[in-house]
C-alpha cells in the first residue's frame, strides 16, 4: 500500500489505497513542491519542483529518517555540490555537478 499527502494550504489529507501512486506534488503557497513515502509512512524524498521538473534542493532519505543524499536541481539537471551519506548520516561521498 502506498500513502499519498497531499496539502493544501494549512490543511492535510492523507489517503491510503493499493492504486495510489506514492508521489505527490502539489502547489503551496506558489511553490511547487514534492514528496514521495515509504510504505511505512516515512519520507524518501522532497524537493522543488518547476515545470514539473526538480528544482532547487531536493533531500533523500533511507528508511530509518537518515538523509542519505542532498543537493540541487535546476530545470531537472544536477547542479552545484551534492553529499551523499551513509545509513548512520555520516558523509561518504561529496561531488560536484554541473548540469547533469
């Protein structure tokens, strides 16, 4: 099963159903922003969003809540300084991506 939040405003509407797909974006405050969960509930992924492409700094996470990699999106290609950590979110590994 997978959850879906979708947020409008101040308010929070979760929904649960096998055919729902775990990734949500939506308009906040006229930011677009996206999400996607684990089937547990727990974050995987957020991030910006423009042109429905990621945009502007985008977090993943491990399943524990860790983040397991961090950096930056522009117009959907990598950019600038990104860290990728491992399951305990100690730092393995840093690189540096220009439009890839």
């Amino acid at each position: 099963m997978s959850l879906i939040r979708f947020q409008y405003n101040s308010h929070h509407k979760i929904l649960t159903a096998a055919a729902l797909i775990a990734i949500s974006v939506w308009q906040f405050w006229g930011r677009n922003t996206g999400e996607e969960y684990y089937p547990n509930g727990q974050i995987k992924q957020e991030g910006g969003m423009l042109h429905n492409k990621n945009h502007g700094v985008w977090t993943w996470y491990y399943p524990s809540g860790a983040v397991r990699m961090k950096g930056k999106f522009e117009n959907g290609k990598r950019v600038g300084k990104w860290v990728f950590n491992d399951k305990k979110g100690r730092t393995s590994a840093e690189g540096t991506y220009h439009n890839d």
